[in-house]
C-alpha cells in the first residue's frame, strides 16, 4: 500500500515566562563568589570603565534638584557625600604600608609547568623538528606532569615516525622535575631511581619486577621471592619511600594567595565579626560629571550617558555594600551556631548545613553557597575555609551532635598511636571509637579513613 508522505511547516504562537538576568545582576552575583583579593581588581576595572565613579571625594555642596526631572536622579543628587560614596579608606602607620609595599613588590611571577620545561628546553641543543616534538609532548602532559596520551597518537599529531616521538619523550624525560612525562607510576619511580644511578639497584628492581607486591606490601614474599633476607628488603622498600610519587610542582606553578575575608574577635566574653575592607578602594561619584549634568547646556546624549553611568556607579556602590553586609551577616551566622567552636576548639565543630544559615540569615541556600566559596575566616585558631564550618555528623550516645570532622580527627589521632607493626583494622577502630562514644559502623570508618588518605590495616604494615 502506497503512503504520500508529507512534511509540512507551521508557526504557532507560543508564550512562556523567561527569566533573564541584566549585567547588573551578573555583577552582584559575581562580586558575592568572587574572593576578597580578587575584589579589589574588579573594582579597578569598571572603574575604568566608568568615569563617573572615582577613588577621591571632596565635600559635597548644595546641588539644586529641579535640575532633572526623574526622581530617581533628583535624589541621587540630594544626597549628602556620606551616603553617595563607598568609604572603605583606612588609615595604616607609616611601618604597615611600608609592609604592605614590600609584600606587594616581593610578588614575582613564577612560570607555568609548561613555560619551566619549554625553558629547559633552549639549553639543549636539539635539532628543530626535534624540538617542535618535545614541545608537543610537553603540551599533552596532564596537570600531575604524567604522559597519559599514546606515543602512537603523539606522532599522528606530530606528522613524524614513532622513532622521532619516543625520542622526544625519553628528551623531556631528563628535564626536571625527576619523573617528569612517565607514563605510569612505575616509570616514575624508575626515573628518579635512574637520575640517582640506581640502576643496578635493589630498590630498581623491585619496582621493575615486582611492582605488584610492592604496591601489595607483601614484603616477605618478596624477601621469600628474591631469596634475600627481610632486612635487605626493608633498606631498599626505605630507598623507595623516599622517592616522589606526586611531583613537587609548586615551584613552577603560581603562587597562590589567600586572605581573611572576615576575622572573629572576642572582646569581653562575645565574639564580633569584623570585615576585611583593605582591598576595596573607596568609591564616589565624580563630582565634575555631577555638575554637567546640571548644566542647561548639556546635550541630551550626554546627559542620558551620564545618567547611564550614574545607575551603573550606584549599582556597583550598592552592590559592594550588599556583598559585606551579606558575607557579614552569614559569618555572624556561623559564629552563633558553632559558638563552641571559637570558644574551646576544632574538636567542638557542631553539624552545619548551609540550609540552616541561610535560614538564619534570612537568605536563599545558594547565596550562602556563593559566599563562602574560596573566602576564609580568621579567629584564634588560625585561618580556616568558611565552607569547613559546614558539615554532616550525628548524634553521640548521650544525644550530642557531633560534626564527621571531630570523628575523622579522632580516626587519624587513633591510627597515629597505633602499633606500626600492628596496625588496626577497620573493626578494631570502630571498637574503639564507640568506647569513645562515637557508635560508628566499620563501614562508615572505611570510608572516613579514605578521604583522610590513610591506608588500609595490611598496606600500613611495618616488618
């Protein structure tokens, strides 16, 4: 049976609500995620891009306000200086600034792990295609500084034979740091073994031949295995301890800065949240800009661009104030629920959860998100990460909340007083975390042992 088969078009009408959000918007969302040290150059910059908006006030006068007819703009102008201008100015003796200058000024940019190589590089005298080769094997290193894409694949790249690319690599290979462009943890202790000349080692062939039992410690195998006494075992598994399974790149990385976005004081048993404001410029309206907009003459271009521009300073003036006000209020949040904290330890961290706070302080779960992602707390017992005040926990067995920090901690504290040649199990610290009044499962142990990093019982062994 034959079908017509047709394909038509049609326009329906179709409504819908969307929510857009405006620059303005983006911004102050942006201004609350961002960190307090990377404030100060946002700032800077729409200061730039906005003339009317200056770091240096002077005194206001009396500006008439029959001079534009939009309410918004009259008050604007009525308003005193106080009130039109972000003054976050603080006064610092001539010893701070002369600190803060020479911590500023001692900043040096340091090179990316691909600029440090590429730089070892022009002191080798490689022939050009040779060269480009290492550089590409250089670009496909991953962050841990490990070759993870085939030779094969490198050289379709590269438009050269396998020969050329496994040269290359071996190239890049005797650059530092030790280990760089291993293709597995096995290469990578070989390297280093290789760039101690320990080839004929037996640390080299332990990792060479019998990689397996030693990522298994199964170290009297091994010694039953090589025909060697356990002692000879021992000094060699100490030789590959000291070898670097995770490069040490921070020397070819960028620093990384951080700073208190807020301290916690305690003055007279209460504790006062105190904003960190010393990266924020002080903010007015350009008072020039101001008065032409008064001025009959003013062509209507330049006045509906300087109204533009007013909206966006005020816009940027109010947001900053809000980003303070909003972070201030969300610490004094977590100061009051985790006052135990800040009186007598880390070990006094309370379950928190962001819907809690945001609750509290009156603001959507995500704002609380936002504000304390990448911004730090500082208090008596150091500087701390804000999102660390959040956590999940549970009920001791007299009824107490008790924050999963408090029960890692006290994981590690076990597990570091533990017999080295004995080690405990996963059970045995359940067992002792209950007479500790901590009712955890094994389970639950094994999986907090994890994020610590800690090894299982048989991989903790000392023989």
């Amino acid at each position: 049976m034959a079908m017509d088969m047709q394909q038509k078009q049609q326009l329906s009408p179709e409504m819908r609500q969307e929510q857009i959000m405006t620059h303005q918007q983006i911004q102050a969302l942006e201004l609350l995620a961002v960190p307090v040290l990377e404030l100060g150059p946002m700032v800077t910059e729409e200061i730039q891009n906005n003339p009317l908006l200056d770091t240096e006030g002077e005194p206001d006068e009396s500006i008439p306000a029959e001079a534009d007819d939009e309410e918004w703009l009259e008050l604007v102008l009525k308003l005193d200086e106080s009130r039109r201008c972000l003054n976050t100015q603080r006064h610092h003796s001539s010893h701070e600034e002369e600190n803060k200058e020479f911590l500023i000024n001692s900043i040096s940019y340091q090179p990316s792990l691909i600029e440090d190589l590429e730089q070892q590089l022009h002191f080798i005298d490689l022939e050009p295609h040779i060269q480009k080769l290492c550089e590409l094997v250089i670009s496909a290193l991953d962050d841990d500084g490990f070759l993870r894409s085939h030779a094969a694949d490198l050289a379709m790249a590269g438009g050269c034979s396998l020969t050329d690319i496994e040269q290359a690599i071996k190239i890049v290979q005797t650059l530092d740091p030790p280990g760089i462009a291993a293709r597995d943890l096995r290469e990578r202790l070989l390297l280093q073994l290789q760039r101690q000349q320990l080839e004929d080692s037996l640390a080299y062939t332990i990792v060479h031949d019998h990689f397996d039992e030693l990522g298994a410690n199964h170290l009297p195998q091994l010694a039953k295995k090589l025909k060697l006494p356990l002692d000879e075992i021992r000094s060699a598994i100490h030789v590959i301890q000291n070898l670097s399974p995770r490069l040490n790149l921070g020397t070819v990385n960028p620093y990384e800065y951080i700073e208190e976005e807020v301290t916690v004081e305690e003055q007279n048993g209460e504790f006062h949240v105190i904003m960190n404001n010393s990266y924020l410029p002080p903010l007015y309206l350009n008072r020039q800009y101001r008065e032409m907009l008064l001025q009959e003459s003013c062509p209507k271009d330049v006045k509906n661009y300087l109204k533009e521009k007013i909206r966006s300073g005020l816009f940027l003036i109010n947001s900053i104030i809000q980003r303070q006000t909003t972070i201030q209020k969300i610490a004094s949040c977590i100061v009051e629920m985790q006052e135990d904290f800040f009186r007598f330890g880390p070990t006094y961290l309370k379950p928190l959860t962001m819907a809690q706070v945001a609750a509290k302080a009156g603001v959507h779960e995500t704002t609380v998100s936002r504000a304390v992602a990448g911004k730090f707390l500082k208090c008596r017992f150091g500087l701390i990460p804000m999102r660390k005040f959040f956590t999940s926990g549970f009920e001791d067995e007299s009824g107490q909340s008790i924050s999963n920090t408090v029960v890692k901690n006290t994981i590690r504290e076990i597990i570091n007083a533990e017999d080295p040649y004995n080690p405990l199990s996963d059970s045995q610290i359940a067992r002792e975390l209950k007479r500790r009044g901590y009712p955890i499962a094994r389970r639950t142990v094994a999986k907090y042992r994890e994020t610590l990093g800690i090894l299982p019982s048989n991989l903790r062994r000392k023989y």
